[in-house]
C-alpha cells in the first residue's frame, strides 16, 4: 500500500472519527448513510457513491454485475464484510450490522487502477466499521432516552394516588414514544370507562375474538400473535401487580410495521412500572373506601345506640344507605312470630306498593334456606317483570333466627359492586341487634299503653292524653261507655263469650272515630272515647252512632249506655271533672233504661 493509498484510508477514517467525535446529537439511520456516501464520494473522487438497502438490491445492481437472479442470490449469502467487489468502472462494498448484511454502498465512476484491492478492501472495512458503530450508538442514545424516560415514568406514576391518572399517563406515553403503533387497554367490567382512553372490556366469554387478551389476564403471561395476512402484529402485557392482574395492554403493528423484541421488551417494562402505580392507587383508594365505610358503620352504630324511635331508626338507616349505594329503592321487612311479612317503617315508598310483594317473597325464599345475602347484577333473568334488574338483600340473624331483611334496589343491571354488597353485609350485621331492641322497644310501649284484650289503649295513657290535650286544644268531646247487663252475659254464656262481646264493642268503636281520635278501656266492661278539637254536637252523633252499630252488629246482641261531657279553653276545666260529669251522665243513663246517650254539660 502506497503513501497515496495510505493517505485516502487515513482521510476517510479521520473524517468518520471526526464526525463520530463531534457530532453528541442523535441521528436518523438516513443521516448516518448520507454522512457514509458523502465521505467516500469525496475522498475517492468519484462520480456517485449510493446506498441501497437490501431489499432493493437484485433490480439495481444485476444490470451492472451481468448475471441473473440466481447467481445473484448466490453471490448476495456469500457478500463478506470488509471486501470490495469490483464490476468494470462499479464497485459495491457490502454494509453489516451485527453480522446482518443492511445494504451496499454501489461506486460508480471508481477507476480500480487507481486503487488497490487492499485499499478498497480496508476502505470496505472502514465503511462498515462506521456504520455500526453510528447504529450502536443511537441505539445507545435511544436506550438510554427510553430509560431516563422509563424513570421519570416511573417516578410519577407511583406520585399519582388515582387509577384513573394512572392509566392516562401510561397510555399518554406510549403514544407519544411510538406513534405507529396502536394502543388499548382490557379492563375488568367494574372499571369505569374513563373518557378519551382507548378501552375496551375484557370480555370472559372466549367467543369475542379476545382469547389472547383473556390469556394473558389469566396467566399473567405477556402473549404475542402475528397475523400475515392482514400485516398485523399484536402484543398483550398483563398489568400485573402482586396481588393480582388489573389489566391488559394491547399493542398493535399494522400495515406491516414490524414489533421488535426491544420495542416490545420496553413496552413491557413500561406496563410493569404502571402496574405497580396502579396496585398502590388501587390500594390507596381501597384504603380510603374502607376508612370511609367504617365511618359509616361507626356513625351508625352510634346513631342506633341513641335510642331512638323506631321510625326514626329506619328512616335514618334508609337514607345511609341511598347516599352511600346510590339506590333507587331501600326497604326493610321483619317476621312476627306467626313468620307473617311486615314493612319496617322508614322504607322508600315502592315497598308499600304491590309490585314489591314480588321482590320480598323472591328473597325470602332464597334467605331462608341457608340464610345467606344476594347480590343479584341482573334479576330479570328469574323475574322477567322486574322493575329493578340490581339487587342486594342481606338477612337479619339473631341467635340463628331470621329476624328480616334488608333490600335495596336500582333500575339498572349491575349498578351495584361486590364491594358496596360487602359493605352493606356488614352495616346490617352492626345494625341488627340494635334494630331489633328498637322492635322490642316498640312492642313493649305498646303493650304497655294497649289493652291486650280489646287492643284499645290503656287508661293511664288515655288520661295523659287527654290532659295534653287540654293543654294543647281549644276544646274536646269525653264519652265514657258501659255495657249492659254484662254480667248477666257473663252469667249466661260464659266469660270467654263475654270477652269476645268486650272486643267487638272495642272494633265497633275504631271503626267509628278517626284516626286522631282515641279509645280506650276504662276497666272491666267500661271503655272511653276522646274526640279532640271536637265540639259538642257532633260528640253526640259520633257516641249516637256507636250505640246504634253496637246494637245493631253483635253477637249475642247487646247495648250500651254512654255519658258525654264537653270542654272548651273558655271554662277552665279541669281532667278529673270533665271524668266526673261524664260518669254521672253514664249513671244517668244507666238508671233511666240503658242504650242511650246522656249529656252532662
């Protein structure tokens, strides 16, 4: 080798290290081959140097080499790295990467006796020598992009405390780093669909075309499929965190764009990171749920040991559960001891409807068997009339007993999640035994203030009211009532009839007063009856009447006498003498030949 063939190789190689020196900014593989053919253009003075890749080699270069397509294919499995080939005035240098054959750089204008063979041959050398190494480092440049980006990723994907922004920030960087390609994501149908994301759901039935989707969900196993007839390769990354699959990813090559196994293997990294940031913002989130559901259970438990009304139990217990379930319906039912159905007071107004008696007989059915919740996405598949398709219903137990249920409804199919089912499993198993006391309570004040035979109220709480009453009103009727010759019934047909005698005389009397009106049992065969904010008058009728019904509808048929008295603000009167003129009235009555009415003013 000459002192001119050593200065061409020495000026050819400065200007590649030049350039691979100088020059700290990334480049495109079209710029390192126009960089390569430039240099060796101008230091060989030659006419053209060009690169063709590979693909196109057979149509460009067969015309200058002479030979046919088979020989050319020959040759092109036998083109050694850091050779020259020379074709008359045309010579090709073969360009590797990795042992891969990329292209070949075709000279044309090259006068080979200018040149050596071992010249143009170390000249091949250089040639691919800096093409590699240019290739090595932009794949250096881009890697080490990729994972100062995969850090940055990283480190604010585990900042974000949603699943939402998560996701979003995933799928926001992936489209960003690799545009040609199509991203979705498969998400479980309790995920809600979250506005501008690609998302589809990840459908358990093998059926939908998404059986590697399903797969890699299952497995936790990345799944790869090429289709070459549609020109498509498909990658699915399961998101997988440690305590479970949250997702898949689906990466998509179309119009034959290739998926390399690094573009790959960093996708994969890149799902990794965010599975991790969305399992602590799955947890966070559950955190916050449970902290927030144990308020609820703290605050009614707390609202229940209060003592209060019945009525305002369940009223206050209805409303928790609507703002917390966003149902549309919550009712309440209990068993008496005959296991007859009652609504709690309190449910929302569709469970005294008819329509509920459907929903209440379908879950009691269930309930009773292993005493065990529902929760039910879609019930129209056993109720195909239903109203409303989601269904919760969780038992009242005591001691092993149902006690009743509590059901809550919405319109649409599976509104409610396991979660919330969960959630309301434990509000009732809190609430029961509180509910159940409220029940008792209940109960107990009744038959404190009821009279167990006639099931009307009892004196003291008659005589309260009535003081309250005149207290409170501008004027009110008393009638006292006595039963005819009732022992004589007692004589003659037994105290069993006459206890039955007792009790139609007390349903003849609420079936005659109003609702705000009040009767009671006085003692022995005597009953009472106040007509509040009731004038005289009309205190006569009703007590006319009541005589009249009595006589007309009893079985043995019997009479009454009734003594009425009246007061007003305007008389200053006192319980104890509005008692005492309507029991002379009565004895009035009695002495001047009972089934009448008397009035003591």
């Amino acid at each position: 080798m000459d002192d001119h063939d050593q200065f061409v190789i020495m000026s050819i190689k400065s200007a590649f290290f030049e350039y691979l020196r100088n020059d700290h900014q990334q480049h495109s593989v079209n710029e390192i081959i126009e960089k390569l053919t430039f240099v060796i253009k101008k230091e060989l003075s030659i006419e053209q140097a060009v690169f063709i890749p590979k693909d196109n080699l057979p149509r460009y270069v067969l015309p200058f080499m002479k030979i046919n397509n088979e020989e050319f294919s020959s040759l092109k499995h036998n083109f050694i790295e850091g050779k020259c080939y020379l074709f008359g005035e045309q010579a090709f240098i073969p360009v590797y990467y990795q042992n891969v054959l990329h292209g070949i750089i075709h000279l044309n204008g090259l006068e080979a006796s200018q040149f050596s063979s071992a010249v143009l041959d170390e000249m091949a050398k250089s040639c691919s020598f800096f093409y590699s190494h240019s290739l090595n480092l932009i794949e250096v440049i881009q890697n080490e992009q990729k994972y100062e980006l995969l850090y940055h990723l990283t480190d604010k994907l585990h900042s974000l405390m949603n699943k939402d922004a998560v996701l979003t920030e995933l799928i926001t960087v992936l489209q960003k780093m690799f545009s040609d390609y199509h991203f979705y994501l498969f998400l479980s149908q309790d995920h809600e669909n979250i506005r501008d994301l690609p998302i589809k759901n990840l459908d358990f039935d093998y059926q939908t075309g998404n059986e590697l989707a399903m797969e890699a969900y299952v497995t936790g196993i990345a799944q790869l499929t090429r289709d070459n007839k549609q020109s498509q390769t498909k990658l699915y990354t399961p998101l997988n965190g440690k305590q479970g699959v949250y997702g898949v990813l689906q990466v998509i090559a179309t119009n034959g764009l290739e998926l390399s196994d690094k573009n790959g293997n960093f996708i994969t990294m890149l799902a990794n990171g965010a599975s991790k940031a969305l399992e602590n913002a799955h947890l966070y989130e559950q955190s916050k749920r449970l902290i927030k559901d144990l308020q609820l259970i703290n605050e009614t438990s707390h609202r229940l040991n209060k003592n209060l009304r019945l009525t305002d139990t369940m009223t206050y217990m209805s409303l928790s559960i609507m703002n917390s379930f966003n149902a549309d319906e919550v009712g309440f039912f209990y068993l008496d001891s005959n296991r007859s159905v009652h609504i709690f007071p309190g449910s929302t107004g569709f469970f005294h409807t008819d329509a509920a008696e459907t929903y209440i007989e379908y879950v009691r059915e269930k309930i009773e068997k292993d005493l065990e919740g529902l929760f039910i996405g879609n019930i129209t598949t056993s109720i195909k009339t239903a109203l409303f398709s989601s269904v919760m219903a969780v038992p009242m137990v005591q001691s092993e007993n149902l006690k009743g249920c509590a059901l809550v409804l919405h319109k649409e199919p599976y509104h409610f999640s396991f979660d919330m089912f969960k959630l309301l499993q434990s509000l009732i198993h809190h609430s029961t035994l509180a509910l159940t006391n409220s029940l008792l309570r209940e109960e107990l004040e009744t038959m404190v203030k009821t009279d167990h035979l006639t099931q009307l109220y009892s004196r003291n709480y008659f005589t309260s009211f009535i003081e309250n009453s005149m207290k409170m009103d501008r004027q009110g009727t008393f009638v006292l009532i006595d039963i005819d010759n009732f022992k004589m019934i007692n004589d003659t047909y037994g105290h069993q009839i006459g206890d039955d005698v007792l009790v139609q005389v007390a349903n003849t009397i609420k079936l005659n007063i109003r609702e705000n009106d009040i009767g009671a049992r006085w003692g022995g065969e005597e009953l009472a009856i106040y007509l509040p904010q009731v004038n005289l008058q009309a205190g006569i009728t009703v007590a006319d009447r009541i005589v009249k019904r009595v006589r007309e509808n009893t079985n043995p048929t019997i009479t009454i006498s009734c003594g009425v008295s009246y007061w007003n603000v305007t008389m200053n009167e006192s319980f104890k003498h509005l008692f005492s003129r309507a029991d002379k009235a009565l004895y009035t009555a009695k002495n001047e030949g009972k089934n009448q009415v008397i009035v003591q003013v």
